[in-house]
C-alpha cells in the first residue's frame, strides 16, 4: 500500500504576522504587509518597497548563547516558525529526542554576513576578527545546521537551494522520502533573509515596482498596470509526516499533500516559460490522480512582473480556463518573499483551506488579457477549499507545483 503524507504542523513569520491567527485575518482582510523602507533608498535602490518583517526576539532562555552567535537573520525567522510548527504537531523537545525527524528548508542567500566578513577583513586584515558565528552565518546551509542543531534533528538534514522556488521544492522532496519509505517525519519549509544588502541585485535588474507613493498598492499580481514586484521575506515551516504514523500518535491532522510536479524551462536563465509551467502543474495533478476539474484553488505565482505574470497565465489559461478554480496570488499582500515563498503560500493555503474561504488578489483593478479569461478573486470568497494547487517558479528556470487535500474528518486550525 502506498504511503500517505500529510501535514501536521505548520508556522509562519512575515509582514502578514507573526502568529497563525493575526496571518488568517490579514489574508481574510486583504491587509497587505507592504511599506517603504528609507534606508534601501540612502543605500542606493531605486525602489524602497519591502515587506515589513519583525525582528524576532530570541533570548537564552530560548537558545544558548554561542548557538545564537551562528544564527543568520533568516535562521532567526525559520527558528520562529519551526518552533511554532513544532507545537501545533504536538512534538515537544523529549519526542523529537526520542523519533528520526528530517529537516529540508529552502535557502538561496545569506547576503548579511559575507558583507560584513568583507569589511572586516578589508578593514582589518585579520582573520581573528571575525569571530566566531559568521561562518556559519553566511554558508546557504545556515537554515538547516541551525535548526538540526537546535532541535536536536537526526533524520535527513539538506538545503534546497533552488531560486524562488525553494521552499516548495523542500516540501515537495520530503513529501517524495516519506511516501517512500526513507523518513517518517520531515520538518520542511522555506526561509528568506530581508536586509538591504540580500536583494540589491535584484533592484539592479529593474524587477522591483517603484509606486513608491502608494506601498500597499505595488504588488499588483496579474493587473494590467503592474510594473514590478517588492522584495519580501521571513520564513514559513510545515511538519510533514506519514498518515499512519501521524494516526498512531494522535496527531491533529491538517491536510494531506497529495501530489508534486516539477519541470526545468531549459532556457534563458531569467526567463520564464509557460510551457515549464504547465508540465509541472501537469505532473502534479498526474502525481495526484486529479484533473483541473478537482481544483477548488490556485495560489499563483505571480509576483506582479509584466513578464512573469502574463505566462503564468497562459499557462492557467491553458489547463483551467473554464473551470471552477478560484484563482489569486497572495503576493498581492506580501510581496515576493522570495526563497519561502513556495513554503509560506503553502501555509497560506493551509489556513484558507481550513477556514473556508480564498483570500484576495488585492490591487486587481484592470486584469491584462489572459488574467482576464480566469477566475481570479479580487475580493475575499467564502468557500470550501477541499483541493489546492500552489505554483512556484524562479530563475534558471526551476519550476515546482504542489496540490493540497483537505481531510474531512479533522479539526479546524
């Protein structure tokens, strides 16, 4: 028989919120998490848009002090949502010392501390004066050590990095070890580290929307007016488990994910193609046993780019057009974040799927002609949300979709 994989846990950090509740209403409520950062545009941005993200507080109490020395800004965020993630799966510190967790979180940057290394250095041309956490800070890898260390974590231990289709990718990979019989439990999810210096080549590139007289009306995903996306972050995690383990122990169970599709464009390494799109969306539902009949919901990609968007959309057209998919992006709200988006819109979803409705893809006012032939939701809709599909797409071509299943016999988050 085949192995189930379903979700028991889930956490989140970003500009929506930093706790499930306040992240359900904001998504509920259209609230977008968008402002203007000064400080991007002194350090030489065009655009000073941003997702506000909390610093999160994290004290000895929380984590030992030389351990706190190796943490990144990003590891801080994905801390705060695995240790939220963790609660709600009911596995406290003596579970996971006595079970195999696995621990597979997407990551692509750590900016921060190779800056501040190089000035170190070029300031005092001595290794000695670095100290002691910044390497540790600044390997792509920062996310996974810091966790696996800090949880005590002994099952399969990686980092996804693949653009910003990261975090779907690790949820996708620890979906594939569980239902084959390699892990039974996975901590999955995504991370993405918001200081000025992480995206400053993005701004280069001239990918990033400059309304910066109206922030929270920027990131307009699939609007005709749209000119560019905000640069977003935090980090989002998920528990993924096998369905009878998770029955065993009394889990609260959340959903089941039951499919994942990939797909590499093979072309222009910032180019989009909604042909790798519509394979991926393809394999997923295939990986599923569903066709776009099954889909209740979309979280889109699109990150509010005149390009991006517009094949994304072909691609939808091509696979939903006239079927009953509600379809929005909730980077409308939050921006792109990036490295965790593929995780955090899971999440999203999640608490969607889980409280009946779809969130909105807010700031839609005039939808570009291939939007416009789907069913997007400029405003809140109350509904049933029993199967979704999640996009995430990013540089070089990488390309992951998920599909999500309500379980009807569990709680309400």
């Amino acid at each position: 028989m085949a192995r189930r994989v379903v979700i028991t846990g889930i956490g989140i950090w970003s500009c929506l919120g930093t706790d499930l509740e306040t992240v359900r209403e904001a998504l509920y409520n259209g609230t977008s998490g968008i402002g203007l950062d000064e400080d991007r545009l002194v350090y030489g941005y065009r655009s000073g848009l941003v997702g506000k993200v909390a610093k999160p507080v994290i004290t000895k109490k929380d984590i030992e002090r030389h351990i706190r020395a190796g943490m990144s800004e990003e590891a801080e965020y994905a801390f705060m949502a695995s240790r939220q993630a963790f609660q709600m799966a009911g596995m406290d510190a003596d579970y996971l010392a006595a079970n195999e967790v696995g621990c597979i979180f997407g990551n692509d940057s750590s900016a921060k501390p190779v800056v501040e290394s190089a000035r170190i250095m070029d300031e005092k041309h001595d290794t000695e004066m670095l100290g002691y956490g910044l390497v540790f800070q600044s390997m792509n890898s920062t996310v996974n050590m810091n966790l696996s260390t800090i949880f005590r974590l002994r099952g399969v231990n990686f980092t996804v990095s693949a653009a910003c289709a990261s975090g779907s990718h690790s949820i996708g990979l620890g979906y594939l070890l569980i239902k084959q019989g390699l892990q039974d439990t996975v901590l999955c999810g995504g991370a993405q580290e918001t200081n000025y210096y992480s995206m400053a080549s993005f701004d280069a590139l001239r990918t990033f929307s400059t309304r910066m007289d109206e922030p929270t009306k920027a990131s307009r995903p699939f609007d005709k007016d749209r000119d560019g996306l905000v640069p977003s972050g935090g980090a989002a995690a998920l528990v993924l488990e096998e369905y009878e383990h998770a029955k065993a122990r009394g889990a609260n169970i959340l959903c089941e994910v039951v499919g994942y599709g990939f797909s590499s464009n093979g072309g222009g390494i910032s180019q989009p193609s909604d042909e790798g799109c519509t394979i991926a969306m393809t394999r997923a539902m295939e990986d599923a046993g569903l066709t776009p009949d099954d889909i209740d919901y979309i979280n889109a990609h699109a990150t509010s780019t005149p390009q991006g968007d517009m094949l994304e959309a072909k691609a939808l057209v091509r696979l939903f057009e006239g079927k009953h998919a509600l379809i929005s992006s909730t980077k409308s709200m939050t921006g792109h974040e990036c490295w965790m988006a593929g995780a955090s819109e899971i999440v999203y979803s999640i608490l969607m799927m889980r409280n009946h409705f779809v969130a909105p893809n807010i700031n839609l006012e005039h939808p570009d002609e291939y939007a416009d032939r789907l069913n997007l939701t400029a405003t809140t809709v109350d509904t049933e949300v029993n199967t979704l599909l999640s996009n995430s797409f990013g540089f070089g071509g990488t390309n992951s979709a998920l599909i999500i299943r309500n379980l009807s016999d569990v709680k309400d988050v």
